[in-house]
C-alpha cells in the first residue's frame, strides 16, 4: 500500500502547485496585460508568425533555429494563435508549477508552499511574468533546472536516476535553444549544482557515481552541441553566413564600443576607416539601412578597429577599481533592492542550517559550497559588469538562477536535519521560521510596490503603444505601399502578447535593427520589388518613410538629404500624412534643376 499512499501524495502535490500558478496566473491577467517586454521580442515573433517576410520562418537569429522552426511550424498549422507568446509564458508558468510540486514535498502542510510560491511570483518575478523577455524567460528555465537537479531524490539506481532527471536536462537544452549566451552565462551554476550532489555521495571517486552524474551533465552538453550544430546547417548558406558575421560585426560596435559612432572624438577616426561623413550620421541614427554600402566589409573593420584600438586604450584597472565597487554596493548593500536582499537572507540560511544539522557538520560541504558559489557568482558578475552589459533582463537573471540554487542547496540540508521520525529538530525549525518571516517581508513589500509600479508602467506603455496599432492599421489599409520607419521613432514600441496583431504580413520596416540586411529582409522587401531602399525612396510612387513629429523636429531631414547629396542628386523630403498622434508620412522627392525649394 505504500506504492499507493506515494502515488497520491505525488498526484495530490500536482494538482495543488497546478492550482496555485494557475490562479495567481488568472489574476495577473485580469490585473495586468501581457506584453512582450522589448522589440526584440516583437520582431521574433512577427518572423515566426510570417508577419515579417510572408511566411513563418524559423530563422529569427536569437533563438537556435530548430526552436524557431518549431514554433514557426505551429504559425503555418494555427496562424490565429499567439504562438510564441504562448510558449515564453508556458515556459513561465511550467518552471513555477514544477517548483511548486517539488516544494510541496519538502513540506508536511502543502499550504506553506503555495504561499512561498504565490509570493515569489508576486514579490520578485511580477514585472518579468507580466511584461516577458525571452533572455529572463530562459533564465528561469535554468533555475527550474537547478532546482529540480539539486533537490531530486537519491538513489543508487543509475538508469532511475537519470530518468528522474529528465526534466532537468530537457530545461536546459530548451533555454540554451532559447538563449544560447544567457544558458552559457548561467551554466556555472548548474556544474556547481552537479559538483554539489557528487561530493555529498559516501564515496565519491567510485565508478558508479561518477557515471551517473557525469551522464546527467553529458545528455545536457549533447543536447546543446547537437541543437547548435542543427542551427549551423540551417544558417549554412552564404547569405546567411555573410548576415551572421555582419550582425557580430553590429553587435561588437553598437553594445560595446557606441562611442565610437554616437562621439564626435571618432570622427576623424571613422573617416580613416572610409566611412564618408553622411554615413557616420546614419550609423549614429540606426538608419544605417538607407546606404547599401554600409555592409559586412565596413561594419567588420570598424568592430576590428574598436576591439583593438578602443579596447585596447582603456583603462582596465579603473574599469575594474568602479565596477568593483558597483559589485559590492549591489550586492552587500542593497543596490538592486528586493533581489539582492533575499539573497543575502538566503546564504545566511544555508550556513545557519549547515552548522545545526549533525550530518552537514559533519561533512562541513556546506561551507565549502557556500564560498565556492560566492566566489563563482563574483566572477560571473565582474564578467559582466567589466563587459559594460549589465541591464536588468541580465541582473534579474542572475538573481533567479542563484536563488534557485541557494535554495535547494537549503531544502537539502533542512531535509538532513530531520530526525529519525521525520519531524525537524527545534534549531531547523527556528531557521526555516525565520526564513520564511524574512522572506514575506522582503516578497511582500514587493508586492505592495510591484503591482503600483506595474500599474503605471503598463498604463505609459499603452499610451505608446497606441501609435505602434495606428501605424500598423495605417499601411495594412494602405497595402499596395510599403513604408520604411526611423528606428528611433519606434524604438520604443512593444506589443500585447494576447490581443495584439501577431500574423498577417506588414508591409513596413525599420531602416535599420538587428535584421536589417538578411536574407529574410530582402525577401520581405522583394515582395514589393525592391532591392534598395534608398533607390526605392527616391523612385518608386508607392514606397514612403514614416517618422514620428519628436525626431523630425529634432533630427530634422538632413540625413536623408546628405546621403542624396553625397551622390549628387538634390532631394527634398514631403509630409504626405500624418498616423496617430505625433507621426507622419513622407516621401522623398528629387529636385529638378532650378529648384531651391
């Protein structure tokens, strides 16, 4: 009978962690919209859904193709439904529930644990469930992994400890597919969690226990090499090869050395490069898709010219002397708020808890993993604050995928600490309370802050957003035109994931973007027959430009018209219309002789 009291316990877990998302998950609908937080994810969606080039493709270049295949796959079957979306919240809302299955385990009362997992969501993971970025989305896959790898059950039974870690392994090949460099930054992490079980067997350089662990981690590194050498063959041709290398080229100048195209400093220095004058202002602009001879070639030399020159003639010690200290303010004083608080909350646990039970006492592996994850972590964040990329879909992550770790690093020794009849002694029972009274606190004032905060957010990015539906319903009714957009005029824009236009192509683009120039937007613009949007401006009655009342104001024309210039042909630029509120229609004109207007 007691296969079957198992059963139902096991059966009982799920249905209450299923439960306990999905309500908490209902409410955030109703409380909030659901928005992909950045463009990036607006624009992989519109590539998979077909929107972008006409047809679903899987070929987005932030995801590994055989998961953008995958879902461009469910846009050709079903293109009504919101795909993607769907997936990064699936992805979301699976990790939580498995969490929560996993908890109620460690705990007599299965209430306490819906509660833990109803404040994390609310308290530290709102913002992110709410408005969904694939990096963080992969992040919490990681940290599901983690979670459920360090806290599974022990057996000696090699092929039933593999299966128990299916879902572990499938996490992690599914976020490096995902987000290939954010699974790379985190999978420290998720050695140490292996590192961790290892050391804690009685025998630890022993064949069997070595093969166990070491298969684990091996079907993790093979999945991930296999969906990587799938990605290769599928970017195989040459015009993504040369796309590929032209947006590493883009990326090096524009997300580590953009002063060398937003300072006047490098002017002279970027004329040496043989870039001409106009074309340093629509590389300053983004609008660099209005020169087709801003290619592979020139963007390569100034990446090469950046990492050897401007890499090389900055201060390192300095860099290294503040950033330093950014890491110790954050961390040990508070600077990224609730995040850096638990955390700090959550190494105390695990020592308190490691010197009151007997068996980690005894090992003192506790200690030794404690210092060995702070000084991983460390290193993980100097990488990225010396690197100057440290935005929040970064940070947050990081926090995530560390406290997921510390946790179950926690759950395990709490559950050492049990004595003969299964109940905690007083000193684990003491911890766990104390922890858990930190952790309401730190989550609850969160909550208390987070919805307000959300609240406001959701509202201004509405407002935005407005302008982004009536500019889509604008050239959708205007379909036998096709529009080229200022980056930065929409660079702002993002987009409900339920409820907003998701398929059907759009016959507009921006000037510029990490897809600028691949074969998937020639193929979009070719369905118009262009080939140069420059050439298209000028000479085709049916292509026009859309920039928002702020930038024209600002910027003003002149980048369009010294390009022209530079080629000897006079343009002026008409407003033809106007879309929204603050965003009008132009088209460029040629001057004929004579005419000064």
């Amino acid at each position: 009978m007691g296969w079957r009291r198992k059963e139902f316990e096991g059966s009982k877990n799920c249905i209450l962690a299923l439960a306990v998302t999905a309500v908490n998950v209902l409410i955030m609908g109703i409380c909030f919209d659901f928005y992909y937080d950045l463009n990036d994810d607006t624009m992989m969606s519109d590539i998979m859904s077909g929107a972008y080039s006409g047809v679903p493709d899987g070929h987005n270049m932030q995801t590994l193709y055989p998961l953008g295949a995958a879902i461009a796959l469910c846009y050709r079957l079903c293109g009504g439904i919101p795909w993607y979306g769907l997936f990064l919240c699936l992805c979301q809302s699976g990790c939580l529930c498995l969490i929560g299955v996993r908890l109620c385990g460690f705990t007599k009362r299965v209430w306490k644990s819906g509660a833990l997992l109803s404040l994390f969501m609310w308290g530290l993971c709102l913002a992110h469930l709410v408005n969904i970025q694939y990096t963080v989305t992969c992040a919490i896959l990681s940290a599901t992994a983690i979670f459920l790898f360090l806290t599974t059950p022990d057996t000696d039974n090699y092929r039933q400890y593999v299966s128990r870690n299916i879902p572990s392994m499938a996490l992690v090949i599914l976020a490096y597919q995902l987000r290939s460099e954010m699974l790379l930054l985190t999978f420290p992490f998720i050695c140490l969690a292996g590192l961790y079980r290892l050391t804690e067997e009685e025998k630890i350089f022993v064949k069997g226990n070595l093969f166990k662990y070491g298969s684990v981690l091996g079907i993790m590194v093979a999945g991930m090499l296999v969906s990587q050498g799938v990605d290769s063959v599928a970017y195989g041709s040459e015009g993504w090869k040369d796309f590929r290398q032209f947006f590493q080229a883009r990326t090096t100048v524009y997300d580590f050395y953009q002063e060398l195209v937003t300072e006047d400093a490098y002017q002279e220095a970027l004329t040496g490069l043989g870039v001409k004058a106009h074309q340093q202002t629509l590389l300053r602009n983004y609008d660099y898709g209005l020169d087709d001879e801003i290619d592979t070639e020139l963007l390569t030399e100034m990446a090469e010219y950046a990492t050897h020159t401007l890499g090389a003639a900055r201060d390192w010690g300095g860099i290294f002397r503040r950033q330093a200290y950014r890491y110790y303010y954050r961390t040990l004083r508070g600077g990224d708020g609730a995040y850096s608080r638990l955390l700090l909350w959550m190494y105390a646990a695990v020592l308190a808890a490691g010197f009151s039970s007997r068996t980690a006492r005894k090992r003192w592996g506790f200690l030794w993993q404690t210092v060995l994850l702070a000084a991983v972590r460390s290193a993980i964040w100097m990488f990225i604050l010396m690197r100057g990329r440290d935005p929040e879909r970064i940070t947050h992550s990081l926090y995530l995928v560390e406290f997921a770790l510390l946790a179950a690093m926690f759950l395990r020794i709490l559950g050492d600490s049990r004595s003969q009849d299964g109940k905690q002694t007083r000193q684990a029972g003491w911890i766990l309370y104390v922890l858990v009274v930190a952790f309401g606190l730190i989550t609850g004032s969160g909550v208390t802050s987070g919805v307000s905060v959300l609240l406001e957010e959701q509202e201004g990015r509405e407002m935005v957003n407005r302008n982004w539906y009536a500019i889509d319903a604008y050239c959708k009714e205007h379909d036998e035109n096709f529009y080229f957009e200022d980056v930065y005029s929409t660079v702002a824009f993002s987009r409900r994931i339920f409820g907003g236009s998701d398929s059907g192509y759009a016959n507009y683009d921006i000037l510029g973007g990490w897809m600028w120039g691949s074969p998937l937007s020639y193929e979009k613009m070719g369905r118009y027959g262009i080939e140069s949007a420059s050439e298209a401006l000028l000479e085709r009655d049916n292509v026009y430009l859309i920039v928002s009342d702020q930038e024209a104001a600002g910027q003003g024309f002149g980048w369009i018209e010294n390009y022209y210039g530079a080629q000897d042909i006079p343009v002026t630029v008409e407003k033809t219309d106007s879309v929204g509120e603050g965003y009008g229609v132009y088209r460029v004109v040629r001057q004929k002789q004579g005419d000064n207007r």
